[in-house]
C-alpha cells in the first residue's frame, strides 16, 4: 500500500528514484532554505524554524533571497517563474513584511502565510492578502494549489521557458484529509522496524528522555498521526495527476524536467519518540527524490547520495546557467539524470542542526525545567538547546556510515555502521577504529567551515582524500564552539 501511486506511476516509473536522497537539516525552515540557495546551513544561517533563527527574516530577504536558483532562473535565464503553497514557516510576519513581501525570482506568488494549515489560511496573492475559509470545494488548500497551478499552465506564456515549485503542506500536521479521504488506510500503521518503542541507550541524552515503553495513548497517537498523513497524500497524489495530464495536453510533458521530494522526514515510535523530526537519524534525514524529463531512462534506481542542496544546481544547470557563477554548495545531477559515465560524484555531506528551546519550562510539562520545547505527547521532548549537533553521512563502496557531535558540555559523539546496522540501534563511537574516528573528526571540521567548491571535496573514503593529523585534536573544543559561533 501507499497513498502515492499515480505519483509513482507518472513520476518514478517514467524516470529515476533516488534511493539516498537526504537533507542536511531535518527540519522545514532550514530545509527550504537549502533547496531555494543550494547552501548548507551554516552558509545560509537558517537555523530553526523561528524568526531568530534566521527563517524569513529581513536578513535573509536581504542576503540569501536574491541569489536563490528561482531568482537566477528568472533574471540571468529568462524564465516565467510560478510559485504556489508553503514558502518558509515565517513568511508573512510582520516584523519581516508581512504578506505584501514577494521574494525576488517569482512572476506569479501564491504563497502561505506562516506555517501548514489547510482551511482558515491567509495567502499572499502576489503581495495581496486573501483569505481562505473552511469551505471544502473551494478552500481545500491542496486542491487550491492544484487549480492555480493548472490555470498558470493554461494561461502562461508560451514564448519563455518556465519554472514552478509546489509546495503543498501535505503531510505536515495538522493532518486534515479532504473529506473523502477520511476513511482511507483504516488498517494502516507506522512501520514497526526494529528501532520501534525502545529505549535508546547510547544516545544523546535528548534521546534516552523518552518513555519507553511507550503509553498505549502515545502509540495510539502516533498511528493516527501516521494514518492522518497517507491520508493527506492522497490529495498532493491527485496534484500530481492533474499537473502531469495538463502538461501531456499542452504537449509540453515531453520536454519538462519534473522532480517530486520533501523538506524532511519524519519519525513514528522510532526510539520511543512519538512524533516529530529535526534528529539525526535515518528516518528523519532520508527523504524520497524522483526525476522524469527528457533524456532519463524509464524505471531507473540510483544509489548514489544525493541532497536537497543539489536541486538548485540541477535545475540552473538544466536551464544552461554556469554554476561556477554561484556561491552554491551542490552539485548538479544532470549528468546523473543523463546517465553518463565515469561521473566523479561525493561520497560523503554534512548534516546540521541548531536546537530549539524555550527559556522557561513547556507550559504543557513544568517539571521539566527550562530550555525544553515540543514535548508532547506525555512530556517526550523533541527539542532542546543542546539538541545542537553535526553529522557526517557517508556512503561508499567500502563503508555506510554516519559521525555525529553534539555541541554540548560532553561533546557527546554517535556512530553508526549503517551496513550491520541500518536502524541505528548500536552507538559504536566506543568501539570502532580510532583511526577512523580521527578522520571523521577532522573532516566534520572541514564540512563545517566549507563554502561553495570547498564543499565538494573528497570524502575520507575517496582515494584523493589527504588526512593531516596534526591538524587534529590540538583544541577538540574550538570546533565545537565555531558550530555555535556559526550559526
């Protein structure tokens, strides 16, 4: 079963999946913030998912918002370019704009006012405000996103290239399901993989807080949530229908790169966490990706590791814009996309996350003292100040594998052997080859100071990877102290 079958059909099957496609922030602000710039986070300081944290601020509007792929698209490459649904969870604030803010890069703006909704919602109309009720037929915010994006495919120009991004909320909570889709998937459940509701020794403290075993309420909760979800998809899946038909009866289908993917993944029970996402893991980072478009092979699978960094620089690369010019920090995939060989790809990229936390304690859990946040459901805390840590996720012929700091007073370390271990049960920090750690150490560092082509440097596990241990361990704490001072 799954809720994406023409999505599947229309897309994967006519093209390629990517089976390692991730984020390097598994959370929606910064996230976006990656697709939109091509840059990690420490390059585009979108942190969290508040204005603090840099997510739609005036800063952002005024350093990142001009050079992203869809501004250049639009001013170096004479594209129209269409944009309808959740742009960042902070658009529209009013100490950043409000709605009558229209980033740069967009000839036609629909875009959400702050985060998901589904009914009751505010977009901006290309910087005008208009109000959406409760109305099924016609304020479904899935199925407005559909029709305005069929009516800019009807009425747009002909004579330019085009570009459209949709972004539907769809999964996101609140999980409201078109009507008639409320009772679909009765008997589906999360996934009870082998990292479901148990307790996760070895793991960063924020982790070990979870109850386990979990309250029958709480796993209640998180199947529902799940169900919720397959529901909602039900109606992006007809998005995508309708979206697909209109460029075959345009004939334009066969010369239109079409690309399907997430800002992030999700968790359900995984280590007795119920709900939520922004940790490290697998199941929060991993996100699906799938091509079709002129000169991709039907039924193709990949591999190789891709990141939401990379959309940007596929698509101005599609569009025959010299990277070089940009400060981005991907990698086009067109070659990728094309099939050609002896493509030199990475093997390794950087995973980033500043936590969240309230300075008083979460109204809904006062025992729990400060600097907690998202607790819920039964006081399990998703975030925290400290939640703030790096990751490199490797991938080569020899080695599956991720390094993990926390910026805290431990400088807690997580290692996992994805190989013998996909579930990411075993913390193997303790055990695993010092030589090993060291190099992963040193090349977490490297990451985190990267920009642009520095980005794009051999992996430890690539033959042209050189290694300077002298580099290493003179000060173990600045590095974690410029992660903060970075962000």
């Amino acid at each position: 079963q799954t809720p994406l079958k023409k999505t599947n059909a229309l897309i994967a099957q006519m093209g390629i999946t990517f089976t390692n496609a991730y984020v390097p922030s598994a959370l929606c602000c910064p996230s976006r913030a990656s697709i939109l710039t091509g840059k990690y986070p420490h390059n585009h300081h979108v942190v969290n998912n508040t204005l603090e944290g840099n997510c739609s601020s005036k800063l952002w509007q005024k350093i990142q918002e001009p050079y992203t792929f869809p501004a250049l698209l639009k001013a170096m490459c004479g594209y129209q370019t269409f944009f309808a649904g959740k742009y960042l969870n902070e658009y529209g604030a009013e100490d950043a704009g409000g709605v009558g803010h229209v980033p740069p890069g967009w000839s036609f703006w629909y875009a959400l006012e702050k985060n998901s909704k589904y009914y009751n919602y505010t977009l901006s109309v290309n910087g005008k405000a208009r109000r959406h009720g409760e109305n099924y037929s016609v304020d479904y915010l899935t199925d407005v996103l559909a029709n305005m994006s069929l009516d800019f495919l009807e009425y747009k120009s002909n004579f330019e290239p085009f570009f459209m991004m949709i972004s539907t909320p769809a999964p996101h909570s609140p999980w409201t399901a078109a009507p008639q889709y409320t009772k679909s998937f009765q008997n589906v459940s999360a996934p009870r993989n082998s990292n479901f509701n148990i307790h996760g020794k070895n793991k960063h403290w924020l982790i070990r807080q979870a109850k386990t075993p979990m309250t029958n309420s709480s796993i209640q909760f998180l199947d529902d949530a799940y169900r919720k979800r397959w529901q909602t998809l039900l109606s992006v899946d007809d998005l995508v229908e309708k979206v697909v038909k209109k460029l075959e009866l345009n004939g334009e289908l066969d010369n239109t790169y079409i690309f399907y993917t997430s800002d992030n993944g999700f968790h359900t029970g995984q280590f007795s966490l119920p709900i939520d996402k922004r940790q490290l893991y697998e199941f929060d980072i991993k996100v699906p990706l799938l091509v079709r478009g002129p000169g991709i092979k039907p039924n193709q699978t990949n591999k190789i590791l891709v990141a939401n960094i990379d959309l940007g620089p596929t698509i101005l690369d599609i569009a025959g814009y010299d990277l070089n010019k940009t400060q981005m920090d991907g990698m086009s995939l067109l070659p990728l996309l094309r099939g050609d060989k002896n493509v030199t790809w990475r093997s390794d990229f950087l995973v980033e996350y500043q936590g969240e936390g309230y300075n008083g304690s979460d109204p809904t859990c006062p025992g729990l003292g400060p600097g907690v946040t998202h607790c819920f459901p039964d006081c399990v805390c998703e975030d925290s100040y400290n939640n703030t840590y790096a990751c490199v996720r490797t991938l080569s012929s020899s080695w599956d594998l991720q390094y993990c700091e926390f910026d805290d007073r431990e400088v807690f370390v997580e290692v996992y052997n994805l190989t013998a271990d996909p579930h990411q049960i075993n913390n193997i920090a303790k055990t695993i080859d010092q030589e090993i750690l060291e190099k992963m150490n040193y090349r977490l560092m490297m990451l985190q100071s990267c920009s642009g082509a520095t980005c794009r440097t051999p992996g430890v596990f690539d033959p042209g990877y050189r290694f300077d241990p002298r580099l290493m361990f003179s000060n173990h704490g600045a590095q974690a102290r410029r992660f903060s001072a970075q962000s």
